[in-house]
C-alpha cells in the first residue's frame, strides 16, 4: 500500500497547490489587482465567456481586457467553498469547477465556473477559465 499511499499524497499536494493559486486569483480580483489577477493565467490562456455569443478571450491582452471590463468594472467579488476536480495520475493538467459565490454588479449569484490549470516551471497556471456570467431572470 506504500504506492497507494505515497500517490495520494502527491495528489493531496497537486490539489492544496492549485487550490492556493485558486485563492490568490480571487483575492486579487476582489481587489480589483488585474495585474496581479493576469500573473497566474498562463500566456496562452483563454477565458470563455459563455451565453455572450460564444465570445472567448486568448492571451494576455484580451484576458487583460475581460477581466477588467467583465469582472473588476463590474464589481465582481467571489467566494467559493463548492470545488471539484479531476486530474490524472502525475498528470501536469488539472481540472477544476465548482459554483462561485458572485457579487456582479451589486447583487449575489451563483455562477459555475469551469478552470483548466497547467503547471509550469513548477507552479500552476490557468490556461482555461469558464465562467458563466449571463444574466439572470428572477
């Protein structure tokens, strides 16, 4: 079981290291820190911002852009206790998803949210981020 034991550990480790990197993209978005948002995205990330006409944002600039106009601009804040994940054994590419608790706008929602995380250089990256954003009837 020394092998059981010893993967699971590394995947417990793989889970806390994204699951940080998770909380410091959303604490700098809740600061409004684009910049510091745009360093945990990966150069060639993209961000999908679903039911706004398929519209997809690729690389620095244009993910720069969406999360400026779409998030801070808006007020976005986030909190998120709901998190999944898949992953593959000594697999450098990480799935997450959940729900995030979002203030857009001034009011509280449940958004899900889809993130694909690569590692590095030894830290992880986004390199996909789905969240879903349409408005919602009351």
């Amino acid at each position: 079981m020394e092998g059981f034991d010893e993967a699971r550990s590394l995947e417990e480790a793989r889970t806390l290291e994204i699951f940080n990197r998770h909380r410091k993209l959303l604490l700098a978005l809740n600061a409004g820190n684009v910049d510091q948002a745009l360093a945990i995205y990966a150069p060639d990330a993209i961000v999908v911002a679903p039911n706004r006409g398929q519209i997809s944002y690729l690389g620095p600039a244009w993910v720069r852009l969406y999360l400026q106009e779409q998030l801070v601009a808006r007020g976005a804040r986030f909190e998120t206790e709901d998190l999944f994940y898949g992953f593959g054994s000594h697999c450098e590419v990480q799935v997450f998803g959940g729900q995030y608790h979002l203030t857009l706008n001034g009011e509280k929602q449940r958004r899900p949210y889809l993130i694909v995380w690569r590692r590095m250089d030894s830290e992880w990256f986004v390199i996909a981020h789905h969240i879903d954003l349409a408005l919602r009837a009351e």
